[in-house]
C-alpha cells in the first residue's frame, strides 16, 4: 500500500483546500512621518551628550569602599560584604562587582551602557504593549517614545549624575526599575506554549534577582502585581485571564522570596539597629505621618517640574499615530481603558508612599536633597504613567476629532512640548558637564600625586574635595563627615587621609 497525496482521485490537492476561506493579508504598516522622524533627533542627540559626557565621571561616594574590595577579594568579597555588613543586597553586590571590575573605566563606561540597556527596553516595551491591544504605529514611533521616555526619566530627576551617572545608585534606584518592566514583555510577547513558559521563567528569575537588588523597586513591582490581580477581575473567565494570574503569582512569589533573603540578612539587621529601622518603628503614627507629609513635599517638587510634560507629550503623539492592526486580546484595558488607568495612578501613590515610608529613616533630615535618588524606584512608573495617559489623550482626540483642525493642532503642539523639554533639559546637563570636567580634572591629578606619595611610603595624606552633585567625596559637610574617607585610604594603601582645602602642590597637567 503506497501514501497517496493529499486529496484524492479525481481532486487535485489545491482544489481540496478550495474552500478554505483565505487569509486576511495583514495590513502593511504606516510610515513614518517625516516630522516624527525629525522630532526623534532631540531626544537621542540629548542620549548621544549624555554619553558622552560619561568618560568624565570618576569613583566617589560608596564607590570608595567598593573598589578596594573588589581589588582584594574579588566577586565573593564584594557579595560578603553586602550580604554579612551592608544590607544583605546580593543582585546589587553581582551588579556593582561587574561596573567595579573595570575600575575608573567601569564607572566611565556605565552610563553608555546603562543608558543604552535602558533605551532598548523602552523601545521593546512600545510595541510589545501595543499588540496586546491589536494596534500598531509607524516603525520610527516606539523609538521617538522610548528615547523621550529615557530623556525625561533620566534628565527630569532633581539630581541627574546619582540618577544617571553614579553607578552605585543607579544600579538599584535607575537600572532595577526598568529590569522590572523588561521582565513583563516576554509575557506580552507570548504566543506559545513555550513562549509561555519562557515568560514564568523570566518572571521567577527576575522576580528574585529584583527582591535581591531594590527594596524599593520591589514595593512598586509588588504593588503593580496586586493591581494586575485586581484588574483581572475585568476580564472574561478563560485561559488568557488565569495566565496572566499564575505569571503575577509566580513574580510576585519571586519578589518575596527576594525579599526575606534581604530581610534576614546579617547586613540587614545591621543595617536596621545603625538606623534604628524595626518594623514596630517604621510603622508607629508619627513615622506613617512623617512619610505622608514627605512624600507630599516630594509629589509637590516632581509635579512642578515642567519638563515630565515631555512624557505626556510624546504619549500624545502615540495615541495621535495609533492604527487599529487586529482584535484587541482580552484583559483589563476592553472596554473602559480609565478604569485600569486609575487603578496604575493609585498604585502609584500607594507604592510611592510605601517606598518613602521604607526609605525616610535612613534620609530623615535630607531626604529632599542627599535622599532625592530613592524616588527613581517609583519615578521611572510616573514617567511610563504619564505617556500611557498621553497616548489615551491622544487616541480619544483622534477617534473622536477626526477631519477635524483639532488634530494636526494636538499634533504640532505635543511635537513642540517635545522639543521645548529636550531643550530644558539640554541646559543643565551642560552645566553638569562642566562641574564634572572640573571634578575629573582635579580628581586625576590628586590621584597621580597620592599614589606617587604612598609608593614613596606615605602613610597619613590630606585630600582635598571635589564634589559633584551633592555627593561626599570623600568628606561632607566640610570636613565634619568622615564617611568615606577611610576607604579612600584603603584604596591608596594609607593609613589615613585627612581633610584639607589647601591646593596641592606642583602644577596642574
């Protein structure tokens, strides 16, 4: 018996599949418009500055005490040293031990880096978020939005070099909150059974190196999770809601189990008796009402920037260039799309609190000023919240206004709010350069002229300051703050340096 072809006798196989309906050839997609295209040259060339300027960044702050370990104890010393001293951080003590290992060309190359991962995620998340909803925008779009979003969120902050240029703060308050949200596109992009499972995989993986690496960003995941929970009671019964459900389950049992390796950590406990930080402390009335009246302060300084209405704007525009590509997959944005909206924007609030609640005792008297690089863990959430209800704007305005002058005006006006906040933001970054090339300067000739002293057997040498963005470098407040200073010794081999003003002998290369 031999195999037949498909068909049979008398039909040919094409004509047996004749009566298959055929399938819908998917639409092409709209190109992008050429002010789109050139509008995207703000954002990036204030990225491309932004880069740059990083070779003049040099070690400062924590970094001192992070590289003499590095230097002597390798990874293992490093991962000791925050699990059993510092505050039991294990992902942040991999992510430190992979910038430190580079020594000053670490520090110098991590904001390229940093920055770029950061721009790649954002430019994955558009699109990976708007099939979900079945639409599509022109190619060039998600990169106008990712590089905006990145721009604003970088260079919006009240301290751009702890939020961007600073390693040892970027790790856990900047780069921990943008790992959080790469960790969900998988499941957007899920189509398969194993790209499902791939999705729960990337969910427990991230789950636990993020409860490991921010205490912070691990509040704002935990409460975007249980609002995702909330929201699938939106939702039609069925396969898509209870995948959703075991993903936010798994994440969010991740995310604790990270979170009591932190807790019970020696470093933790240590770290909670320096700053007095129980739990009984942190939760008792005047702590709660402290936190509330700090968070507002804080709320009262970002929603008085004017340059996060670039976030907005571009989220505008997205909403403006919007194309319905297929059926909408089920979830909690059918229907209604304000009702999930409100519930992110109390997520906000509620994680933003929790998060100042969690972080005041160790900022009680500067957390407006010394502390300002915490607020990332949950800024980076204001600023995709602000070009989420951006594009909602944006899209009612098209759906309902359409042939009318309303929309190239919308158009024209978010394209210019665009501009006008890389231009903002472009002003302070210059002078930010300045002050660094000014630092770096000083920094590699004091370096040059201290390790020339110790070779020479140096114990005990002064050090003069040269501080950037509010950072101890390595003494504060004039000297009166001695923290880091003996890890500055350690990293030149001294004894002790001490305080001094006096400019160091033998001219300036």
């Amino acid at each position: 018996m031999t195999a037949q072809p498909p068909g049979t006798a008398d039909t040919p196989p094409a004509a047996a599949g004749a009566n298959r309906p055929p399938t819908a050839p998917k639409p092409p997609r709209p190109r992008t418009p050429v002010w789109a295209a050139v509008l995207t040259v703000f954002p990036l060339a204030l990225l491309a500055a932004s880069f740059w300027i990083g070779r003049l960044v040099r070690p400062g702050g924590d970094d001192w005490c992070f590289l003499p370990v590095l230097r002597d104890d390798g990874v293992s010393g490093m991962i000791g040293k925050f699990y059993l001293h510092d505050n039991g951080r294990i992902a942040n003590a991999l992510m430190v031990a992979v910038y430190g290992a580079g020594g000053v060309a670490g520090h110098q190359w991590y904001a390229v880096i940093s920055g770029l991962l950061i721009l790649a995620v954002l430019w994955a998340l558009v699109p990976a978020a708007l099939s979900r909803t079945g639409r599509t925008v022109p190619r060039g779009v998600p990169l106008l939005v990712a590089s905006m979003s990145a721009a604003v969120f970088f260079f919006a902050s009240p301290n751009t070099y702890k939020t961007f240029y600073w390693p040892a703060s970027s790790v856990s308050h900047t780069v921990a909150p943008v790992l959080a949200a790469a960790a969900v596109i998988p499941l957007l992009r899920a189509r398969s059974h194993r790209g499902r499972i791939l999705a729960l995989c990337v969910a427990a993986v991230a789950g636990l190196f993020i409860g490991t690496l921010s205490e912070g960003t691990s509040i704002v995941s935990g409460v975007l999770l249980c609002t995702a929970l909330l929201l699938s009671l939106r939702s039609r019964p069925g396969p898509a809601r209870a995948r959703t459900r075991l993903w936010c389950g798994v994440a969010l049992a991740a995310l604790v189990a990270g979170l009591v390796i932190i807790y019970t950590s020696p470093g933790s406990l240590h770290r909670r008796d320096r700053f007095g930080t129980g739990a009984t402390s942190v939760l008792d009335a005047g702590s709660l009402a402290d936190a509330l009246r700090t968070f507002g302060d804080i709320l009262g300084t970002v929603l008085t920037t004017w340059t996060y209405l670039g976030a907005l704007a571009v989220g505008v525009l997205l909403g403006l260039l919007l194309r319905e590509r297929g059926p909408a997959g089920d979830g909690p944005l059918r229907g209604r799309p304000m009702v999930p909206a409100l519930a992110v924007v109390a997520a906000f609030l509620v994680s933003g609190y929790l998060c100042t609640l969690v972080t005041l005792p160790a900022f009680e008297h500067n957390m407006l000023t010394y502390g300002t690089r915490t607020w990332n863990d949950y800024l980076f959430l204001l600023v995709l919240l602000l070009a989420a209800l951006g594009a909602l704007l944006g899209d009612a305005l098209r759906t309902r206004a359409r042939g009318t002058a309303a929309v190239p005006l919308a158009t024209g006006a978010a394209a210019v709010l665009c501009a006008a906040v890389c231009v903002g933001l472009a002003v302070p970054l210059a002078g930010l350069a300045h002050d660094m090339d000014v630092r770096a300067r000083h920094w590699d000739r004091q370096d040059r002229w201290l390790r020339e002293k110790a070779a020479a057997g140096a114990e005990v040498l002064p050090y003069v300051p040269a501080s950037v963005g509010q950072m101890r470098d390595p003494f504060g407040n004039h000297g009166r703050s001695v923290w880091p200073a003996p890890c500055t010794a350690q990293y030149y081999h001294l004894k002790r340096i001490t305080y001094s003003t006096r400019p160091l002998p033998g001219p300036a290369r």
